[in-house]
C-alpha cells in the first residue's frame, strides 16, 4: 500500500537533483566563459583590470541566457579605454536586447550620449529608466543627477520630485538641487505638492523636508511659500508652526509671528491648567514638549525631592501642587515649569498663592518669571522663602520685550556650598494665573 507514495517520492528527488545539477552546469559554463573574457593573468600579462589596448580585448559572445550582463560589464570594461564610443553603444544595445526591462542599462545609454553632447536622446533615455523602476530609490537618486547634468531643468526638477518621493530621508540635498533649478519659491513648492499629496510617507515628512531647508539657509520667501500652501490641519502641528516662527522671530519678524500664532491657534491662552484641575504629565514617553509645547513640564521625582498633586488644602479652593524635599540632597531645582505665549511688548502679571513647610536651608525657595530667546533675558523673581508660612498671596509682574513671544515660569531653589545645604520640606501652589495687567 505504500508503493505508489514511496515511488512518487523517489521521482520528486530525482527532478530536483535534475535541476540543480542543470543550474550547476549552467552557472559553470557561464562562469566559463566569462573566464575566457576576463581570463587570469599569467607571468608577465598585464591584468584585466590594467589599462591595454582595444585591439587586444576579445568580442564579447551574445549568450541570451546571460541576460545581458556580459555586454554590459564589457561596455564598463571598453568605455575608459575606446576613443570611439560606436562600439560601446553596440555592446549596450546588445545588452538591451536581452534584458529590455533593465533600467541601469537604459541609464548607461544615457551617460555615453550625455557625454558625446546628445542630451535629447539622454535625457529620453532616462525617462524610460525611471518608467522601468519607479519605486528603486538608487537607480531614481542617479537618474535625478544625470538629469541635473542634462536638463532643460523643468525635467530635472520632475527627476528630483520622484526621487524625493521615495527618499524623503535625503531631503535636504535633494531640495537643495531642487532650489538651484526652480525660478523661484513658489515653483519649488508647487512641484513638492504633489509629492506629499501621493508619496509613501506621511504628507508631514515631506512638509517638515521643506521647511528644514528653508530653515537652514535662511530661506523665508521659501518657508512662506510652503506656509501659505499648508492646509489649516497642518498649519496646527507644533512640527511645522514652531520651526517656522522661530524662524520669523530670528529674522526680526516678531510681530509677522505674534499674527501667524493667532491666525492659527487664537488668542494666548495664559497659564495653562493653574488650578491643577487636570493630571500632570511628566516628561516621559507619553510627553515631550516642543519649544513652546504648553502645559507643566516636570520629572515626577529627582534627586532629593517628589512632584505632585493633592486636594485643597486650608482655605484654597483648588488643588494645589505640592513639592516635598527628603533632606537627602542639595537640591537644585528648576522645575515644575511652563512656556507661555505672549504679545510682544506687553506687560503681563503672575498671581497666586503658596505655603510653605519647614523649608530648612538658607537657599529659599523662589518661583521666577523670564522670557524665552529675548536679548537680554529678563527675569523677576519673588523672594526666596523658607521654614514655615501660612498659605498667602504672590504677584509678580514682567514687561515682555518687543523681541518677545514666550514667557516662561518656573519654581527654582539655588543649590547652595552652606553646611546646611540638604533641603527639607513641603512646598505648595495653587490657584495660579498669567494674564496682561490691562485685563
């Protein structure tokens, strides 16, 4: 009963032994007779690889089971060595023959033309490599150079686009090619728009591409160009806007910024969550602030002290933060802290309420109003404090610089050289609000 299955198998080993021995034998003949092309030199030959003249190198076989290869290394080998390019072309239309479909050759027709002058015929040879592989980013990044090299540039920019498409990763040089050859921003940006409305990655990526270039060379005609074709989705991510106000604010343009953030997001919010009505998120993975990200940025615990959050306490209506120092380090603290948006040129006010509890060292604990990226830096600060204190009111108030968009508080305690150097304590903040004084 087990004849026919055991018959069946003995057959399926024998057709595979079959094939391999035919696929031996054919890479051996071919191995073969690429041999006799390149054969090993013996004493006193000069090598392959050596400079020698046309006459003594041997016509290359056609093998139509070669696929072409053969042609085309021997078109490589003859190309630095024949003054007359005929018998190059010959080698490489031999090799189209076999492998039509083979994009690199296509582009090596078009590298001995561009080289003989024939730049028509160049650069339709490379639109037909491009055609063949449209999704392999190596043969698309050279077809873009040679077309660079070529021209008319609306052909070269097209080359680029593609390749950009595939590749957003190499950006920054290939934008920078692309800047070269269009006449003017507006160009550039409408041939990237399509990219980002088909390309494989996320319309973001390529966005972010432009605008970095922008950036890097001081380009605002071309950051504003990419802005005002952004829809009002992307206009809102933090990737894209704060990039490109601090861009405008480098330049001077602060109060085209302080226009730009309200178009987008409004009026400046204030101190954002001051009431602690909502949770803190640390700083971790699940919060990573940007320049001007808004919320309390913190580390939940550090070196000698603990972060967070509890009830109402005494006669606060709110929940308060609460800071406890161990005792067990000679804490420099610089945080909980927010960046808050302002007008430049406005005069803002701090208000709020805290308490404090046997805060031991002579380096108080202070909380410190200052602006962001303003020449000079300016600070106010309340007095430092320790021991103990009743809950009570503070105010502190800071006139924002007309080079000025973002504010920053923070609750600061100085590390210190005094033998009475290792804090302990609770300290507590609520009911907290930033606002212009004319409000």
């Amino acid at each position: 009963m087990t004849t026919a299955p055991v018959a069946v198998t003995r057959l399926l080993a024998f057709l595979a032994l079959l094939c391999a021995c035919m696929l031996w034998a054919g890479a051996s003949v071919q191995g073969w007779w690429v041999g006799r092309l390149v054969p090993e030199p013996s004493d006193g030959a000069q090598r392959m690889d050596a400079p020698q003249g046309r006459a003594a190198m041997p016509t290359p076989p056609n093998l139509p089971w070669s696929g072409g290869d053969v042609a085309r290394e021997w078109a490589r080998r003859l190309l630095p060595l024949s003054a007359d390019q005929s018998e190059v072309s010959a080698l490489l239309e031999m090799s189209l023959r076999e492998r039509p479909l083979y994009a690199p050759t296509w582009l090596d027709q078009a590298e001995l033309l561009a080289s003989s002058g024939e730049r028509e015929g160049a650069s339709r040879r490379i639109r037909i490599a491009r055609a063949l592989w449209p999704e392999r980013a190596s043969l698309l990044q050279r077809a873009a150079w040679m077309q660079v090299a070529v021209g008319p540039p609306d052909v070269a920019l097209s080359a680029l686009m593609d390749y950009w498409a595939i590749a957003p990763q190499d950006g920054l040089r290939t934008l920078g090619l692309a800047r070269r050859l269009a006449a003017d921003p507006e160009a550039l940006v409408e041939a990237a728009a399509p990219v980002w409305e088909r390309g494989k990655n996320p319309a973001l990526d390529y966005q972010r591409g432009v605008l970095d270039l922008a950036r890097r060379a001081g380009d605002l005609p071309l950051a504003r160009a990419l802005w005002n074709r952004l829809d009002d989705e992307s206009r809102a991510s933090e990737v894209l806007l704060f990039p490109y106000l601090r861009m405008l604010a480098a330049q001077g343009r602060h109060a085209e910024a302080d226009a730009v953030w309200e178009q987008v997001l409004g009026d400046p919010p204030g101190l954002v969550n001051g009431r602690f009505e909502e949770a803190l998120i640390p700083i971790g993975p699940d919060f990573k602030p940007d320049w001007a990200t808004p919320g309390w940025r913190y580390q939940a615990t550090g070196e000698g002290f603990r972060i967070g959050v509890e009830g109402p306490q005494g006669d606060a209506q709110y929940r308060s933060l609460r800071i406890d120092f161990l005792g067990t380090a000679n804490v420099d603290l610089v945080q909980p802290s927010q960046i808050m948006r302002v007008r430049p040129g406005t005069a803002y006010r701090l208000r709020g309420y805290w308490s404090g509890e046997g805060v031991s060292t002579r380096s108080g604990v202070f909380v410190e109003l200052y602006t962001v990226e303003t020449r000079p830096v300016v600070r106010v600060q309340t007095p430092p404090r320790r021991g103990s204190w009743a809950r009570e009111h503070f105010e502190l108030e800071i006139q924002v610089p007309d080079d000025g968009l973002l504010v920053g508080v923070r609750i600061r305690r100085a590390a210190t050289s005094a033998l009475d150097r290792l804090l302990s304590g609770t300290v507590r903040l609520d009911s907290l609000e930033f606002q212009p004084l004319n409000q």
